[in-house]
C-alpha cells in the first residue's frame, strides 16, 4: 500500500518508538551499561522523597532547579502503572506532542515538515537513553515555547520560564526575542513566572534551592570537550583517573580543576558572543528567535564542564525548530547535529567502557561526536550572525526594518518572510 508523506511521518514514527519504548521495558537489550538505572533507582528513589514534601536535601546527585520535581512526580499521573513504566510512557507521550507541534506548524504558509522528519529521525539516533532522562519533557517545553512565541510574546516568556526551572537551558531562548513590542512582553512575562513558582516552591517544599551547592561543585566529566585534553594525557603518563563522581563518571586528578576553569572562562566568553550579537543584530525575521536559540544552546552545550548523552535531545529539539522554516539557514549545523546525536549513542551506552577506559576507540569517538559538535556551533553562529548583522543593508533609503513585529507579535507574509 502507497503512504503519503504524513502517513510515511507517522509509520516511522510508530516504528522507531515502538523499539525505544521495547528496548528501556528491556524486551530488547543494547549493549553497554543499563540506560534504565536512573529512572528505576534515582528517579524512582526522589520519587519517593518528593511526595513527602521535601527536596532530596542529602542527595549531591539532586542538581536539578526546583521544577524538576515535576517531572520526577509526573508518573504519579498514571497510578496503574508502575513507576519506570509510567515515566517511559510520559516521555513518548511528550515525544508526540513535540511531532504534532512540528508537524501542524510546518503545514502553515512558508514553513516545511522537515522539522517534524528530524524530530522523527533524531530522537531513536540517541537509542533508549532520549526515554530514560527527563530531558525529553523538558525538550517538550522548549518547543512549545519556541512555536507559540511567534504570536504570543507572554506565553513564550511564561513558558521559557517554566522549561528554565526545570532545567536551566531553556532561558537561553529569550536571547532571540526580537528588541521591542516582543521583549517587552517576554521577558517580564518570564520574570513574573519564574518568581512566582520559586516562591511556591521555597515556600512549601524545603529545599528548594539546594541543587545550587550541587552543581557547583561538579568536574568535568569523561565525555566533555575538556575531557578530551585529559584522555590525550592519559596516554602521556598523566596519573588522574575517571571516577563516579556527583552523579557521573568525572575525571579526578591534578590540572582537572584548570581545566574546568577553562571550560567555565570558554561558556562566559559564549555568553560575551551572545550578547555582543543581540546588541549588533540590525533585523529578525520569523526564524532569528529559534535559529539564536539553536545557537546559543549549541554554544553553552559544547563549552560545558559537563556533556551528557540526553543533552542532545535538546539541541535535536531546536534544530527541528529551525527547520520548520523555509530559510533553511541553520540545515547545515541541524545536519551536525545528527550526526552528532547517532555518534553519541555509540560512545554511550553501546562503547562507553572504551570512552571511561580512554583507549583509541573511546578518544576516537569523542573526537567525532564532539569535532561534530564543534562544527555545528561554529556553523551555527556564522550563520546567525550573516543572517542578522553582516547580511543588513546599512542605514539608507532602502534600509530593511529592524524587526518586522506588529503589536508584539512577529508577522509572517505567505511567503514566510516577515513583512
């Protein structure tokens, strides 16, 4: 039988679920460590602590904002479940509202389908670890922040505020909120939000602010960029060795301290780019806030101390985005970023033993996936910077408008283009 293309969509959709969802219930196994741990045990453990009315206070691996307990206590949604079960059937469910938000939007005049065929593609590339995180619902929000916001500047703000407390991240997408009517109203609307759920947290739930000291106080772990200058030196006779450590497996030795403080002085620097482009950027079109978004997250993401496998959902998530439209400016770091996201489910969990063992195919593998990465930063935020800065017509008779907004809200012609 002949499928049209939202039929072909949805069959490999169907398909590519149905194996994560048989591989995290453990029908089918992958090789490597169990993906499945934390939710069974960590998850299932705060779980436990949380509908007590507290925080896991005396827990260093809690290094999640407050909101995070939301997604902890979410599989109490479907009590004739049992917790993993419930947990992996919630990420699937999030997993297709994301393809029905990419899917619908990419029907309207100017945009394309192509972000709902990369969701489709991208999530399974990660394998069973894109259902054995939260990151997934987390990815959820973004999405749906990102697609409102075209009309409706405070649900973007509210929304960003929401995804920012539970998992920091998504804060990043206010950067590309065009100056104006739009910020305006975001990034209050952001604010307000934000105060608001940190004061009902702090005030009924103790603890609520813990996850700070724990955070703080993590390495860099074995998969980072940094990790990398370690590995090689690893071979030189360096005595520092990779160890479990606050939640993952972090390099402990002398130099790991500076080489964390390079990782940290590289994400502030990311942050000096990101402002120097919002106060050079002369125009936004429709695009500009998820193709910022998809960059400033790429930036914080490769210059991180840490890089988790689940991490990739998020970028798979924004790149989807940025494909929705017809500009196609960001195709090529999305097209990285695949890639990445594939090699990734090698290093963890099929080959992880060789990446914690540092031989030549562990080192070999996080040179590709994080030489990928690299790329796609890199490709990601030459493109952003054309389309914004370099590519306007200076000031003139013919000067393109700064943003094309009209009271608040980005307008679209049929095009796709912003009027």
């Amino acid at each position: 039988m002949h499928l049209r293309p939202p039929g072909r969509l949805l069959a490999l959709w169907l398909t590519s679920r149905t194996l994560l969802l048989l591989c995290v219930l453990k029908v089918l196994t992958v090789p490597g460590p169990d993906v499945t741990s934390d939710v069974e045990v960590i998850y299932q453990s705060w779980y436990e602590i949380l509908r007590a009315g507290t925080f896991p206070l005396d827990d260093v691996t809690w290094q999640y904002p407050p909101a995070a307990a939301l997604a902890v206590l979410s599989p109490g949604l479907l009590p004739f479940l049992d917790y993993p079960t419930a947990f992996f059937t919630l990420c699937c469910l999030c997993d297709a509202a994301v393809l029905a938000l990419l899917r619908y939007a990419g029907t309207r005049p100017g945009r394309r389908t192509t972000g709902a065929w990369a969701w489709t593609v991208g999530v399974p590339l990660l394998g069973p670890t894109a259902y054995a995180r939260y990151d997934l619902m987390v990815t959820a929000v973004a999405v749906l922040a990102l697609l409102a916001g075209v009309r409706h500047a405070r649900v973007l703000g509210a929304l960003v505020a929401l995804g920012a407390l539970l998992k920091v991240w998504p804060a990043l997408l206010l950067l590309g909120t065009p100056r104006g009517p739009v910020t305006r109203r975001a990034w209050p609307a952001a604010a307000v939000t934000a105060c608001v759920l940190l004061l009902a947290f702090t005030a009924t739930m103790p603890g609520a602010l813990a996850f700070l000291d724990f955070q703080r106080d993590r390495g860099t772990e074995v998969e980072s960029l940094g990790a990398l200058v370690l590995q090689v030196a690893r071979a030189f006779g360096w005595p520092g060795r990779p160890q479990l450590n606050y939640g993952s497996v972090e390099f402990l030795g002398p130099y790991v301290p500076l080489v964390s403080a390079a990782a940290q002085a590289l994400t502030a620097l990311a942050l000096g780019w990101l402002l120097l482009w919002r106060l050079r950027a002369r125009t936004w079109s429709p695009s500009t806030p998820c193709d910022a978004a998809f960059a400033a997250v790429l930036l914080f993401t490769t210059t991180s101390r840490v890089i988790s496998p689940q991490y990739l959902l998020w970028l798979v998530g924004l790149a989807a985005v940025c494909l929705s439209y017809g500009a196609g400016r960001m195709r090529r770091p999305a097209l990285l970023t695949l890639a990445a996201t594939g090699v990734t489910f090698l290093e963890f969990p099929v080959w992880f033993s060789h990446v914690v063992e540092g031989d030549a195919l562990g080192v070999s593998l996080l040179l590709v996936r994080n030489g990928l990465l690299v790329a796609a930063t890199v490709t990601a935020c030459l493109a952003l910077w054309r389309r914004t800065v370099t590519e306007v017509p200076p000031a003139g008779p013919h000067r393109v408008p700064e943003q094309p907004v009209r009271d608040g809200q980005l307008v679209e012609s049929r095009g796709g283009a912003a009027r």
